[in-house]
C-alpha cells in the first residue's frame, strides 16, 4: 500500500469535510441541547486522543499502525510481594506471549500493580500499541546481570549472573544478549552502589542501542530534586518526562564520559507519573517501529547489525530523530496532564531542559516517515525534500570517502516553522564496558541558500559539543526562500547519523480557502473542538488542541457580509458571534471542568 502523509490525505478530503462543517454550523444547537451524557464520556479521556494517535486513526482506518508483529521487553521492579509481572487480561487474556526472565531465585510471577500500569500504557488492549503480541518480562535485577535473594525485611544479596540480558560485571568477555525485541520499556530509576556499575551499565545500554538499535525507552525521577544516573543519563537511550514537568531534568554525572548537566527528558508525554509517560513513549515507537518496516518509506536501503538486517528507517537514529522531530512543543488540551505551555529553549542543542523536544506526537512522527528517506546532496539526492522526512547517512565524517557535510534543500511556503533532529550514537570503542568511547561533534545548521548565508536566529543552529543530537525549531521561514540544512561534522571521522524534518504549515482562519471567514470555517472548528488537529481543522495557535483560543484568532478576522445579490451562507451579526462564542465557551467548561 502507498504511503501518503496524514495531511495529503486530509486534503483530498476537503469537499467532504466542507459539507459536513457546514452542517455543523447549524446542528452546533442541537450539539448543546442534547450531549448530556458527555461529561462522563470525556471524564477520562485515552491518552491517543493527546498525541495524536486518534485523529491518526480516522485518516488511516483499518491501516493504522498498531505494533503488530513487534516484539518488546518490558522490565519491572519487584513490587508487592516482590512480584513483576502485570495482569494477564492487559494481552488479551493469556500468559501464552510472555516470556517471564526472573533469573531462578527470584521467579515469582505473581500480578504487580506497577506492571500493570506501565503494562496497560505500553502493550494493553487499550493502548495504541494493542497488537503487540509478544512481550518480554525482566526483573530489573537479573535484566542487570545478577540473581537476587530476598533475605527478608527488604533486604536482598545480588550475585552475578550471566543468565541475565545485560550482563553487568559478567567480564571483558560477556557482551550485553541478543533479542528480538525492538523497543524495551524502563519504567524505574535507580543509583547503585558504586559508579563503576554506573559506568559499565550505561556504556552496555548505549551498545545495545548502537549495536541491535534496540531502542532503550527510560524514565527519570518523578521528583525534581531527585537526581538518579540509571537509565537517564546515557547518551543512546529515550529518557521521558512528563508533560506538565515538575520531574527531575538534567543528568546526574558518572564519570567523565557521562557527564552532568546533559539534556534529560528528550521527550515527554501524558501521563501523571513518568512511569506511565516512558510506556506511551515507549507503546508510540512500537507504532512507529511498525510503520518503519515498510521497505519503500527507506527506499528499500538496508544496513545489518548484530541482531538483524533492517531497512534505514528502522535504525535506532533515525527512530529517535523521528519522535523529537515530531514531538509538539505546546499542547492545550483541558485534561491537566495533557498541558504544556511556556517551553523556551535552554539548552545548546536548542531544546528545553524541562520539556526536551517536548510531547511525543504519533501523527507528526507517522508523517515523517511516511514522507520518506531523502539522501542528501552529498549522497545523489536532488530536489525539496518536502514537508515531512528523514535521512540515514551510513557513512559520515570526511575519513575512509565519505562526505563531511550533508546538505537537504526546500522552499518555504507562507507561515511555516522548520523543526528538525539530527541524531548520532555514542560509539562504545572498548566493549570490555569499561574505557574507551567516542562521541563525534556533528551540528545541524540552517542556511539562506539564495545569499548563501548561516541564520543566526534563535534555535536555527544547533552546535552542542556535549549531546548526541542537534536540533532546529525556526519561525522566520519567508516565502518563497530557498533553505539549506546542512549536517556539518568537525574533525575527520567516519560514523553514522539520522535526520528528520518536519515543517509546520500555520493556517490563516480561512480554513476552507475561499477568501472569506464565515460560519463554513467555524463549523470546521466545532467539528474539531477539543481534538488533536492540524491547522486546516482549526488548530491556529501551535498548540494542537482546537480551543478558545483558535476560536478567538477566527473571530477576530470574521469577513463582512458579501454584497447584496452573491450567494451566500448566512452569516451570524456580531451580538450573534459573541452568543456563539459564549455558549460555546460555557458548554467546554461543563463537559471538561
């Protein structure tokens, strides 16, 4: 089946939806004299409905990605009675697709409440990624490398183990397992003893990443002054937040390779704890995992690592670029977790250290992939690289032939916002775990093509020497303007990276683009009240929640009324706009306060 963008596919939509805003219009009245029983079905909403997932669904149909036929690990502490493992009914009733990894001593499967919250967000028959069937179950111990023995009153002895997966403390010879999981889900921090666990966990984590592109989703602290190394503060990894914040930021120092004060969360997501925001993340990569199989999105271009031979979408790099590049960096919808409001970059890769690239959005991610891989100039690619895209360069760094710039061309059209990540590994050199690693310096910079000119404006270069990403989010695109983003590396090296793009049309309130702002366009918005939206259905503050705001903004430029003798839909008087607007206002604040 042909990929087409969620937008693409809306627009061929648009006399249909015309129709049906008009009719909107009228039938608002009855909408508030007979919707009693919203205020229940609203109470408390799916968090699909937040990140884009539902209005996903109703582009995609029976075609929307759901993780099916990808395997994910799922790791837990021992809660409740040192148990792990969450309710068999979260997948669809039966033990049959798990495979339970407590190590011999400690394989007590009993039900925890913690899996099963974190287990119903990633996996869950209610998730977005429901059709996951095969699920991985570790204890965090022994997914660590060690057996652990309850001595009672809380106490536990840990013995080495190299049953386990990452196998911590194994020695030189004992590289991390394999697995055919693709994402694993981390909803736990921890500091352990000494930092030389620190350091060899993190560098095993990062070449799990590196060498599998597994994709390690991590939680960080739900508490701001808690500061915790594990998993956070590797450089490969997922870290996740919350949207509303109020979690810890920022990583906690190990050694000299894994320093403090790094950009953490990279992303974040509803949820009112970060355990529960890491499995949306991580249930939102299952779907996109999924999508990323579909050979053509890479152009049928293939690398093999340790585990596998994927197709370029599928590489941990390109994954993680999609999601940050995606993620919205304003979200207004009523429900209190779902808000973020006030991100302002400041951090040196141009993110927010308390929000990241900010909250994870399955619609615009989808969109970048499904936009497909463009190679850079460099590379053979030639023409605009379109709205939605991404890149895999394997072979980066001016050393051994390849190129040491990369460079992507577009035209900007009116009102648009360029926001793209440029996303590399940290390289494990000595996988003893215990010396040796490299991280190249690459920057991401957006340029005036025409004049051949870097901007320098707020978040247009990103040149971090400490991150392993670089990002881009800029609102002074002019129309008409030919841009280059270029991929720039410093020194001479050969490496990998992932890059993508997503450029952020604005709508005027003319949502059906006939030159007037009229009841047509207002029905468009009532049909998208409260809904995860692009600005052709309403969305015309950045925020992708259609609200009182966006109502406001298509208020404020309501056209006259046409000439005597033109057709036309009748249009409200200003008293009756003002009705409109406070009725409407006063209905959103019953069925959502």
């Amino acid at each position: 089946m042909p990929f087409y963008s969620v937008m693409q596919r809306s627009r061929c939509a648009l006399e249909a939806r015309l129709l049906r805003a008009a009719l909107s219009f009228w039938l608002f009245w009855a909408y508030l004299l007979f919707a009693p029983g919203l205020q229940e079905a609203n109470a408390d909403p799916l968090y699909g409905s937040f990140i884009g997932y539902d209005h996903l669904k109703t582009i995609l149909g029976g075609s929307t990605p759901d993780g099916s036929g990808i395997n994910v690990q799922h790791v837990e502490v021992l809660k409740n009675n040192l148990y792990y493992v969450p309710n068999p009914v979260l997948y669809n009733g039966t033990h049959t697709n798990v495979t339970l990894n407590a190590g011999v001593t400690q394989g007590n499967s009993g039900i925890s409440t913690h899996a099963n919250g974190t287990g119903k967000d990633f996996y869950g028959n209610n998730s977005i990624a429901s059709g996951v069937s095969a699920i991985d179950g570790y204890e965090v111990f022994h997914w660590l490398g060690y057996d652990v023995v309850h001595q009672g009153d809380g106490q536990f002895s840990q013995t080495p183990d190299a049953s386990g997966f990452l196998n911590v403390l194994q020695g030189a010879g004992a590289l991390p397992d394999t697995s055919s999981a693709r994402v694993a889900n981390h909803s736990w921090v921890a500091n352990f003893s000494s930092t030389t666990i620190h350091a060899e966990l993190l560098r095993r984590l990062d070449y799990v990443v590196e060498s599998d592109d597994f994709l390690q989703i991590v939680g960080i602290p739900n508490s701001p002054t808690t500061a915790r190394a594990i998993l956070a503060s590797g450089y490969n990894d997922i870290a996740v937040g919350r949207t509303i914040a109020n979690h810890a930021e920022l990583t906690a120092g190990v050694d000299s390779v894994y320093t403090a004060g790094r950009e953490s969360p990279s992303l974040v997501a509803p949820g009112a704890t970060t355990s529960r925001a890491t499995a949306m993340v991580s249930s939102a990569a299952t779907v996109l995992m999924e999508t990323a199989q579909e050979g053509s999105l890479s152009n049928f271009n293939q690398i093999t690592n340790r585990t596998r031979t994927i197709y370029h979408a599928e590489t941990s790099e390109v994954m993680r670029a999609a999601l940050m590049a995606g993620a919205d960096r304003a979200v207004n919808f009523t429900d209190p977790n779902a808000q973020l409001t006030g991100y302002a970059i400041d951090t040196s890769n141009n993110l927010d250290s308390n929000y990241g690239a900010g909250q994870v959005s399955v619609l615009h991610s989808y969109n970048i992939l499904a936009g497909g891989e463009h190679d850079s100039t460099e590379d053979g690619g030639s023409g605009d690289i379109g709205f939605y895209g991404f890149d895999y360069d394997p072979s980066f760094g001016g050393s051994g032939g390849s190129n040491s710039t990369g460079t992507y061309g577009f035209t900007a059209g009116v009102d648009q916002i360029l926001k793209a990540s440029l996303v590399w590994n940290l390289d494990i050199v000595d996988v003893t775990f215990t010396g040796a690693t490299t991280l190249h310096n690459l920057d991401l910079e957006l340029w005036d093509a025409t004049s051949n000119q870097k901007i320098v404006g707020l978040g247009a270069t990103s040149d971090s020497t400490t991150e392993s990403t670089e990002n881009i989010f800029y609102d002074g695109l002019v129309a008409g303007t030919d841009y280059e983003m270029r991929v720039v590396g410093a020194g001479e090296f050969q490496w990998d990276y992932g890059i993508a793009w997503h450029v952020v049309p604005t709508m005027a309130p003319d949502l059906t683009l006939d030159g007037r702002v009229d009841s047509v366009d207002l029905g468009v918005m009532l049909e998208n009240w409260q809904l995860y939206s692009l600005p052709s259905d309403g969305e015309l503050d950045g925020a992708p929640a259609v609200d009182a705001i966006d109502l406001g903004i298509l208020l404020a430029a309501w056209s006259p009324p046409l000439e005597e003798g033109l057709a036309a839909v009748p249009e409200p008087s200003s008293d009756g706009i003002v009705l409109i607007a406070t009725l409407f206002l006063a209905m959103n604040r019953r069925l959502y306060a």
